[in-house]
C-alpha cells in the first residue's frame, strides 16, 4: 500500500515528538514540573494529530497531569484525586462566573445563523460576478468574503472550512492554480482572529486582564489593511501571471434573469438604472401636467352650489374653510 506524502511527514512528526518525549522522561532521575509541563505538550500534540477532539484531549490531558503532578510528592492516590476534582470545579466554576467569556458562544451561535442562512452563499457569487472585470475576481470575492464572514464569526476554522467548501471548487474549475487557491482561503481565513469580533482576542483579554476593546480597536485596522494588502497581491499575481488567475469567460459572467422578468419583455442587454427610470415615467405620469383655469372655476362653482345643511356643524365650518381657501386661490388664477 502506498502512502501520501503529507502522512509520511505526519507520522514522522509525531515519531520525533514521541522519541523526544521519551529521551526526557529516561534521562531524568527526578520527574518536575518542568518535565510534566513538555511531556503534556508533546503527548497533546500528537493526541490531535491523531484525530482526538481538541476539548476532550486538553480536558484530558490536564486532568491526567493534575494527578501526577499532585502525586508526584508525599501525596497520597486518594490526596491528589480529591485535588485534581477541586481544581477542575474551581476553574469550571472561575470560567463560567467571566462576564467576558459569555460572548465566545453568543459570537459563535452569530456565525452559525450566518452560514445557515445562506447568506455567504449569495455574497460570494454576487462579488464574483460584480468582480468579473477585476483581475483575479474570484480569488479577491474570496478575500472580500472572508473578511465579512470573519467579522460574523471570530473563528479561523469556520471561515476556512466554508470557504474551502465554496470558493475552492469554483477556482479550480475556473483555472486557477493550485497554490493561489489554497492560500488566498488560508490567508483569508486567518483574518477571524484580527477583524473584530474575534475569539482569540476574548480569550487573551479574559487571560491576561486586558480590554477587549481596546485589544479590538488595536486589531481592527491591521486586519483590514491585510485584507487590502491580500487583494492588492492577487490583482498583481493574475496580471503578472495570467495562467494562475484566468479571467471569468461570457458562460460563466452568464447571469438567468427570473421568469417573471422574462414574461414582461425584460432582456439583459440594456443597462437596469436607464430602464428602471423609464418604467416610473409611465403613460399616467407623461401626460401629467398644470390644469387649466377653467377645471380651479368649476371646481369652485361647484363648491359654491353645496347646500346650507352640509356647512352646519363642525364638519360645516371645515367645509366653509376648505371652500374659502378654495376661493382664494380660484381668484388668483383668474387674475
């Protein structure tokens, strides 16, 4: 059986980590904390590179450390465990008491009604398309993208997950390289943990008691002048090299108009704004124009033929007014 290339490294990696780990652990006499702290790290990383949930592997993992840490002097088993419970209630307890950290899942829940929505779906193609004429138009509606849905996430991996799903295909099948594709998604999606709201930054602000708006009034501009600069290089790449970012062809730039324009006579050949402006100057609206003075003296004869009963009352006096200013204006146009 034959093995790909990036598993080869894979397990090469983990082989070294494993050894180094292991080298430390039979060269020491004395297990510290020190010691405890690097072969958590190393077992860590090689337990996710296996395919281990992260949450549980750090969940685990601490809580394993704990122990051993705990009994590693003259703690007892039975000591060390009941510390170990302690002080997994007490940071549980210390983590969910942080008004900052409430907004991680109310960002991440923002995110997921976003996605579910469709609505990247539909910004994507409407940028694609609005972009056509731009060197590298999908690889700069992909960065576009990711810095909107970066601002509705905070999270690199969701953004690189959905635009990997949505913009890869679509690149590939247009012709564009391999390696521009998989690093405008990449570097795209990075863009979740400068362009505020960003979990990273919650999380450092809640660890290191800093504010988190000012950390995101820090990061709010370099984010956006990345993602300019990242547009600026695709712009430069599809004109230096045209092969790695063809343009959009007239099939794929093809927009369907719907089928209850299509019923009116709409056709795409004509600009929309100049249409839509002749639509509101209807017939109605073209033979509108000033009245003659003759219609203001009917209309005024035939306020003056009204009959007494309909002045009587509040609704007479209201009509009296109404007839007066009628009046007046009647004979200024005669005049």
């Amino acid at each position: 059986m034959k093995i790909r290339k990036e598993l080869w490294f894979g397990f090469s990696l983990m082989a070294l980590i494993g050894a180094a780990a292991l080298t430390m652990v039979f060269s020491v006499d004395t297990m510290t904390n020190g010691h405890y702290g690097l072969l958590m790290l190393s077992l860590v990383v090689v337990a996710i590179m296996l395919g281990f949930p992260t949450a549980f592997t750090l969940m685990g993992m601490g809580m394993m450390f704990a122990f051993f840490a705990y009994h590693s002097g003259t703690q007892t088993a039975g000591g060390a465990m009941q510390q170990t419970l302690d002080l997994m209630v007490q940071r549980a307890f210390s983590v969910m008491g942080n008004d900052v950290l409430i907004s991680i899942p109310l960002f991440v829940f923002m995110g997921y009604l976003v996605e579910r929505a469709n609505l990247i779906d539909k910004l994507f193609r409407s940028l694609h398309l609005a972009l056509a004429r731009v060197p590298g138009s999908l690889g700069v509606a992909t960065l576009v993208t990711c810095a909107v849905f970066a601002t509705a996430t905070g999270i690199v991996g969701a953004v690189v997950t959905l635009m990997g799903l949505l913009a890869l295909p679509q690149m590939l099948r247009a012709g564009y390289d391999v390696r521009l594709s998989a690093g405008v998604i990449t570097a795209g999606g990075c863009l979740g943990i400068l362009i505020p709201p960003s979990v990273l930054l919650i999380v450092y602000g809640a660890t290191a008691g800093v504010s988190v708006v000012q950390l995101y009034a820090g990061a709010f501009f370099p984010g956006i002048m990345l993602a300019g600069l990242y547009i600026v290089y695709v712009i430069v790449m599809a004109k230096v090299k045209p092969d790695w970012a063809p343009p959009l062809t007239a099939a794929q730039r093809f927009v369907p108009l719907p089928a209850p324009l299509t019923a009116i006579g709409a056709t795409g050949e004509r600009s929309a704004v100049p249409s839509l402006i002749k639509a509101l100057k209807g017939k109605r609206n073209q033979e509108t124009g000033h009245r003659p003075a003759a219609s203001h003296s009917v209309c005024c004869r035939g306020l003056r033929q009204l009959p007494e009963r309909h002045h009587r009352g509040a609704g007479g006096n209201l009509r009296r007014a109404a007839a007066h200013g009628r009046r007046l204006h009647c004979g200024r146009g005669h005049q």
